[in-house]
C-alpha cells in the first residue's frame, strides 16, 4: 500500500470517528448540567416572613407539595429557607 492510500484511509477513519462521536460531544444532561444547584427560589420564599423552625410549604420542581421547617442554611448570613421534613438540610438544622 503506498503513502497516499494510507493517508486517504486514515483520513476517512479519522473523519467517520469524528462524525460518529459528534453527537455524544455536544449532548446535555438537562438544563442544570446534571448538578444541583441547592433549593429552589420558591423554598426561600416560603420562609420569607417566618422565623427559623416554623412550619412552611412550597410547590418543589416536579410540582408536588413539599412541607418542612424553616432554617438558616450554613453560609446564607440569616436567610431562612424551606427544608423538607427528612431531608438531609433539615437533619443538619436538627440537634442530634
């Protein structure tokens, strides 16, 4: 085989690899990249008014009716938000 045929085939290896490999490259998990990104805003507007440990509700991301407890997350400077009750940021809010 001379030197341009096996540039030519590696050329269409190279080039079928690439066009094959494309779609995986730019696919997306879903809109948040797959990572979460802590409570949703309407979590923190449940507790807008409240003080920390009172009882609160919001409508969660998949739409279902989520019912917790009021509390400062750790670096929020005060800022109360909704935990849901048996979550891991309420236990963390709880005393052992």
């Amino acid at each position: 085989m001379s030197l341009r045929q096996t540039a030519r085939r590696t050329t269409l290896v190279l080039a079928c690899t690439l066009y094959l490999a494309a779609p995986f490259a730019q696919a997306q998990p879903d809109s948040q990249g797959g990572q979460r990104h802590g409570p949703p805003p309407e979590a923190f507007d449940a507790c807008a008014d409240q003080l920390e440990g009172a009882v609160c509700q919001f409508t969660g991301r998949r739409g279902k009716s989520v019912e917790g407890t009021c509390f400062t997350p750790p670096g929020r400077d005060g800022e109360l938000v909704c935990a849901p009750e048996g979550g891991p940021s309420h236990q963390r809010g709880q005393p052992s």
